[in-house]
C-alpha cells in the first residue's frame, strides 16, 4: 500500500507542477498580452509598451523559462519519490 500511495503523491505533485506552470502561460500569453494591454500601454520597455512586449517577446521568453524551471523541477521530484534516471 505505501508504494501506491508514493505513485499517488509522485503525480499529484506532477500534475499540480503542470497547472501551475500552465496558469502562468496563460497568464503571461493571454493576460498580460490581450487582455490587460491596455492598462499595460503606459509602460515603455524597450521603445515600445509593455503589452506588446507580452505579446511579441514576452511570451515566449517566459515559456521558455517554464520550460526549463518544470525540467529542473521533475528532476527534482524523480530523484525525491526514487524514480530518476541515474
């Protein structure tokens, strides 16, 4: 029964690791660069304001970002549940 239970905490932490970092993608691609532009527009990064920033480069850099913190964070997790590779 302990071993399941290991399965069962090993994704739930998996999965809430997945939502979080899928709220923050939505935050940051949908959010921040359609809805909240325009209270974005007053702040100018780079010569242009801060909405489009989200929009154009924002985005991405945050997701690739995402990309990196869940990989760092499952190895993390594989090696604390038993499960890593090495």
């Amino acid at each position: 029964m302990s071993q399941n239970d290991d399965k069962n905490a090993y994704w739930a932490a998996n999965v809430r690791l997945i939502r979080i970092s899928l709220i923050i993608w939505a935050l940051v691609s949908f959010g921040f660069g359609i809805l909240l532009r325009p209270m974005l527009s007053g702040i100018s990064v780079g010569g242009s304001d801060l909405g489009f920033w989200f929009a154009q480069q924002g985005s991405i850099l945050v997701f690739l970002a995402l990309i990196f913190f869940y990989a760092w964070r499952m190895n993390k997790l594989d090696h604390e549940f038993g499960v890593d590779e090495d």
